[in-house]
C-alpha cells in the first residue's frame, strides 16, 4: 500500500479532472482506496492486449476484486459506503466477458500512478516520507516517558498542595493587607502583594506541567498503538513463516521475545490508562476509549497455535495440536481458561472477521477441550491438545472436477479468558494452517500436493484460504527444490540444470528455452496426467523423494546419483564413454525407482545404451543399491570416469550363520546380459543430437547429478552443453550456485 500512500498525498497538487481522468468511471477510486493493498501485491504488469493464454487468470483477478469489494461493504459501517462499494461490485460484472481489458485497466492506472510519483519533485520532501513506525520506537523509550508522566504527577500533586496553602494563607492576610494599602507604611513591603505573585506563579507552572503532561499522554498512547502494530507485525510474520516451514523453508519457533512484547504492552497499557484515568481528558482526546481499543486488539492477538496439526488428517487417526497465550501467568487468579477446539471449513474462515464463532458444525473432533496451563519452568501459558480425533466430516458440494482431496479445513481453539487487571472477559480465538481431511491412506499423496501449492504459494494476509491458481516457474521450482532437501534432509541441491529438466518435464516442452517467465498451473501440477502416463507431475516426484529419503539418502548425498535425466541428454553425454559405463537415474515409467543406463559394447565394437529394469522401494529393501551395482560385473566406471568401487563402502555382506542349524544364504543381482543385435538407430554411433527430427522421451524431471554439467574435468567435456553452445543455446538459470563434486575421495581411471 507504499504506493496508494504516497499517490494520496500527491493528490492535493492535481487538479480534479487528472485525477477523474486516472481513475475512470468502470474503475473508480474508491476500488483503489478499499482495496489498495490487496491490489498492490498482485502481479498485473504481465497483462497485455491480447494475450489470451492471461484470460483465466485474469478472470480470477477479477472474481477476487468483486468478492473483496462485497466483503469490504459487508464489514464496512457506513450506510453509504456500503452502497457504494456494493453498486460499484455490480458495476464491474461489466468485465465479465472480457477480464482481460480489466486487468490491462488496472496495470495501467498502477503505471500512470508511478509515472506521477517519478514526475513531482514534491514528492522529495519530508512530508512525503513513510511514517516511522515501531521499529524506531523502543520499548525502553516508551517506558522512560511513562515514568516521565508519573513524574510529573507527583511533582503536580505537591504543586497543587503548596498552592493551596498559599491560598489559605492569602486570604487570611486580606484584612491586614488592606490596612498597609492605606499607607500607614509605605516604605515596608506588600506581603500579600508578594504572596499573590507567588500563587499567580504556581499556578502557571501548574497549568504548564498539566498540558505537558496531557501531551506526553497523547504522545505515548501513539508510540503504544505504533508499538502494538508492529509487534503485531511481527506475530504475523511468524505465523506466516510457520506455515511455509510446512515445505522447508528455515523457522525459528522461539516465541518468548513476542511474549516479553505483549506482557511489555498490557503492563504499559495499564499504566496509561491509570494516568488518564487520573489526568481526566480535558480536551476531549479520547485516550481512554483509545487505549481500551487497544487492550482489546491486543488481547485478542494473544493466542497462537505453537504445534500445528498435522495437514493432512486422516479419520480416526489420533493427532496433536497446542496453543499459547502470550501474556504468560496474566491470567485472573480463580478464572481458569477453557479453550475447545472445532473444525471450520472455508467460507467459515473467511466468515470469522465479520462477528460471531460458526454455530454449524462440519466434522465431529473427539478430545476437543483443554485447561489454559502456566508452566513456571518455561514461562509460559499454553494448551495441549493430545490425542483428538476426526469422528466424521462434512463436506461442501464440489465444483466442477474439484475432488474431496482439494478441500481445505482448518482447527478453531477460541474461548473466554480474564486478563489480569482488565474488568471483563474476552472473547478469544486463533486458526490453524490449513489441513486436509482424508478417509483413506491412499489420497495422503493428493491432499499433501494441495498442502504443498498452500503453503508455498499464500500470500500474507490472504482471505482464507485463497490461493492463486497459476504461479511462476520461478517460484514452483525453489519450492522443489526447498521441499527435496528438506523432505531428504540431505545439504546437496538440485542445480540449474535439474531445474531446467524439472520444467520440461512439467511444460511437456523438450526444447530449450527461457522457463521463469511461464506459469506452472495447479493442474499441471497434481490434476493432469502427465503425457503417456498415468500419475501426474507431483505423485511422480513424491515418489523420488521418498525413494531418495528411505533408500538412496548417503548415494545422492555423496553425488553418486545422477538422478533425473531424459534419454536424449543420456544418449548424448554416454556416447562417447568407454563400455561398461554407467550412470543412475530415477525411472520415468515407474513411481520411486530408480535405473541404471550403461554403455554395452558388441564384439564388432558397436555400443549402444542399455537400461536395467528399474528398482523399486521392495527391490532395495532386499538387496541395497551398492550391492546391486557390485553384482552385476560389466558395470565398470561411474559417470564420466570412477571406478565402481567407490561403492564398496555401501555392501551389506552375507548373513553369517545363527546356529540354528540352517545355511545363510545370499541374493545376487543377475542383469540379462546385452543383445547388440538390435536395429542401427539404438546404436551409440546414430544416437539423436538435440536437432535430431526423431523424437525422444524425456524420462524425468530433475535431481542432482554427480557432476555439475558445468563443472566437467576438462578432458571429459559435456557434448550435451557443447550442442547448447554452438547452437547459441543460452541457458536461463544462473550457475553461480550450480552443485560440484569433489573427486577427491574416488578413484579416478588413469
């Protein structure tokens, strides 16, 4: 709302028809005003006429625009408002046929307001400024002017009572003054006389520290509001951080700063009301009833869920959650807190910021109670809510191919709580992240694909739970390759080009070309099949990652795996290698295995690419990787040039004997061996180029390989880069972070 800010206060330079003429009838201002904030995080700049392919999310631009425009009239106390905003929700159903105009609309009216902005050099001066807000307020400040005001209280107080004993002593001095203002002797001084300067003094220094004092009043109850909102802030941000912590991203879940915060606040608060309550409010300020405001906010702010429930829920299933009050043991003795939990679905949420808690109930939750608990040892208030459970769900009709696996609830922990020193109750109550509510073990994999694209892609501050149906490539891909590390716990990252692969995957493009700029939809994600197969992008690469997790983590982490890679970039950096070759990828027709490729040669010379049949999560639990890759004998040099015993450190030997009278025994793995009799298009010498009319499967989406394509010893160079670059190829992802590996621990062949 930077923007919006600074534009309002450019306004008085305007005059009224170039302000009339930047906001048009079909966008008026008050769309600009009510939902400027909103409005300034959306992307609009990439909207142009015509670009058709932008009409869907332009659509859904505008639906939101509409809904928040009747949401905000809703909320909104002002009859005329009201009306207002509701006539001008009717008014833009005009872009209905045509969202494409209205979002060109919006993006140019954002861009003459920054043409504006660039264009008035008023603009520059001070009043023109962000305001400062909290984080140049400290607490310490806020409390050394809060002494200052009790200070002068007291200094008041003893003020008022010399001034009232000069008084008494005045008036009794009245029938004498009067005699020696006849003059009986005028050379003496006028004691009253001397005495009323006196009074009169006092009582301007007493008029001087009461406004003074009504002053610093004023002027912290405004460093208290600036104080709470970005303390405020700053529980948001948490919250918010909390949530993305759901796919990897880094959280610190410390709240005991935020607590020393709020506890800092109700005390200062407390004390400031003290202050007014004894100053009075003499100028009609209304510091009281602005203060109580703010107790109320805050006290309403006070309860975050610290243990968020699982995301995806599984009836019947036992779960756990906890939340905690920030005010700490400021709980009024012998009224203990009883908080209950209930699940809400969507339109409840959303309905939670207009009045009341939701009456209907869409799901019964056993073990739904829980006692507000100060712990001494930690310094902290907080419920536990242990074993609940999911009786039943009730859920809402479904539109269009929506599934059951697509639906968002959330956990309600409200209740009653008395605040120490405050007169009455509040009424308290926090929401969880979203969860998803399954019946069966096998839609984990779809309800954990929308908790992902929740997670990754909310806004701050979003409606709950709105997300956008369309998100940049950019974006999808860090969210990738956050959740492979954290979901492997492994420190080794896919590089630029697993990323670059990852989007061929998912575009269905095999070409080479600039991906960042192009949205990846939700149905591209985990609704549509990918081409001649039958799981879709995300139940693929859940796949890998939970095979990497529980059977390949010390492979990929020491860069033994190459991971994902299409036959056409494995044909052409294979073929050149000597025979027995061999590299590891995850399999493209299989969900979590993983094969081997390796270079077979025939007895006239010929080689060609073989691939094993992929081994799946059962394969590897029988017999591991490495004792696999040791079995089968014409595997010989790991890509581009070590040799295999590199994996000798992973063989698992033979099982020795128990006594029992039985013989241990040993799998070997037996790969049939290689017919080179096939037709001279699968040979290694008329293996594809990248320009290549055949046309070639890519088999997956990306990983790390053991070396980065950049990074090759110089003697063995990447042909498959060589044919990006003289064919002025560029690649559009930056190296500088690119994964490499170290061939120090391996044995090279000479």
């Amino acid at each position: 709302m930077a923007q919006w800010s600074q534009v309002t206060q450019l306004f008085q330079f305007l005059s009224h028809d170039m302000v009339n003429d930047l906001y048009p009838a079909n966008f008026p201002i008050d769309v600009r005003h009510f939902l400027a904030e909103w409005i300034e995080q959306q992307i609009w700049e990439d909207f142009e006429p015509g670009k058709m392919e932008l009409e869907a999310r332009a659509k859904h631009l505008l639906d939101q625009v509409i809904k928040l425009l009747q949401i905000t009239s809703e909320q909104n106390s002002s009859i005329v408002d009201k009306l207002k905003l509701l006539q001008i929700s009717k008014t833009l159903a005009y872009f209905q046929p045509q969202p494409l105009e209205f979002a060109v609309l919006v993006r140019d009216i954002l861009r003459k307001e920054q043409f504006l902005l660039s264009n008035y050099p008023q603009l520059s001066c001070p009043q023109y400024q962000p305001k400062p807000t909290a984080p140049n307020i400290t607490m310490d400040q806020l409390v050394n002017k809060v002494l200052e005001i009790q200070d002068i209280r007291q200094k008041i107080h003893v003020l008022q009572e010399e001034l009232n004993l000069d008084r008494e002593k005045f008036e009794a001095m009245v029938p004498q003054g009067s005699v020696m203002q006849n003059g009986l002797d005028p050379s003496k001084e006028d004691p009253q006389k001397n005495l009323r300067i006196c009074i009169q003094q006092k009582e301007y220094n007493l008029h001087s520290m009461a406004v003074t004092r009504v002053h610093l009043l004023q002027e912290c109850v405004e460093r208290l509001e600036n104080y709470q909102d970005d303390l405020i802030s700053k529980l948001k941000i948490w919250c918010y951080e909390q949530h993305k912590a759901a796919i990897g991203h880094p959280f610190d879940d410390n709240l005991h700063p935020l607590q020393a915060g709020f506890e800092q606040l109700l005390e200062m608060n407390a004390k400031l009301r003290q202050e007014v309550c004894l100053v009075g409010d003499p100028t009609n300020l209304g510091l009281k009833e602005k203060l109580t405001a703010l107790i109320t906010v805050l006290v309403r702010s006070s309860l975050v869920v610290e243990k968020q429930p699982p995301q995806v829920i599984k009836t019947q299933s036992k779960f756990s959650a906890s939340v905690r009050y920030l005010f700490g043991d400021k709980i009024a003795p012998g009224k203990p807190a009883l908080l209950k939990v209930q699940i809400i679905n969507e339109q409840q949420a959303r309905a939670l910021g207009q009045g009341g808690l939701p009456n209907d109930n869409v799901g019964e939750l056993m073990n739904n109670t829980a006692i507000l608990e100060h712990n001494t040892a930690t310094k902290s208030t907080s419920s536990a809510f242990r074993n609940m459970s999911i009786k039943k769900i009730k859920r809402a009709e479904r539109k269009g191919s929506e599934c059951v696996t697509e639906e968002k609830f959330a956990l309600l922990f409200s209740g009653e709580i008395h605040v120490t020193g405050c007169d009455y109750p509040y009424s308290i109550h926090v929401i969880s992240v979203p969860i998803v509510v399954i019946v069966h073990g096998s839609q984990d994999i779809n309800a954990m694909a929308t908790i992902i694209w929740d997670c990754a892609f909310a806004e701050p501050d979003r409606m709950p739970f709105v997300v956008p149906e369309r998100v940049p490539w950019r974006q999808m891909c860090n969210t990738l390759n956050i959740k492979f590390t954290s979901e492997v716990n492994t420190p080794h990252k896919l590089n630029d080009y697993n990323l670059l692969f990852l989007a061929q995957k998912i575009f269905d493009k095999h070409d080479i070309c600039d991906f960042s700029n192009m949205f990846v939809s939700w149905s591209q994600f985990n609704k549509e099949t990918l081409p001649g197969r039958p799981f879709t992008f995300w139940q693929w690469f859940e796949g890998v990652m939970e095979l990497t997790k529980k059977h390949l983590h010390c492979y990929w982490s020491d860069r033994l795996i190459f991971g994902f890679i299409g036959k056409q970039h494995l044909h052409v950096i294979l073929k050149d290698r000597p025979g027995g070759t061999f590299l590891l990828r995850f399999s493209d027709s299989e969900i979590g295995a993983i094969t081997i490729a390796y270079v077979a040669v025939s007895e006239n010379g010929v080689a060609k690419v073989q691939n094993i049949m992929p081994f799946s999560k059962k394969d590897l639990e029988i017999s591991g990787l490495g004792n696999r890759i040791l079995d089968i004998s014409y595997l010989m040099y790991l890509y581009p040039n070590i040799l295999k015993s590199v994996f000798k450190k992973y063989y698992i030997g033979p099982a020795k004997a128990t006594g029992s009278g039985y013989l241990p025994f040993t799998l070997v793995t037996v790969a049939q061996a290689p017919e080179m009799n096939g037709p001279p298009e699968q040979t290694m010498q008329s293996a594809p180029t990248l320009h290549s009319p055949e046309t070639y499967s890519i088999d997956s989406a990306a990983a790390n390989s053991p070396v980065s394509m950049a990074q090759y010893p110089g003697q063995y160079p990447d042909p498959f880069l060589e044919s990006l670059l003289n064919n002025n190829q560029e690649i559009p992802f930056d190296m500088s972070e690119s994964s490499t590996m170290d061939y120090g621990e391996f044995d090279i062949l000479p």
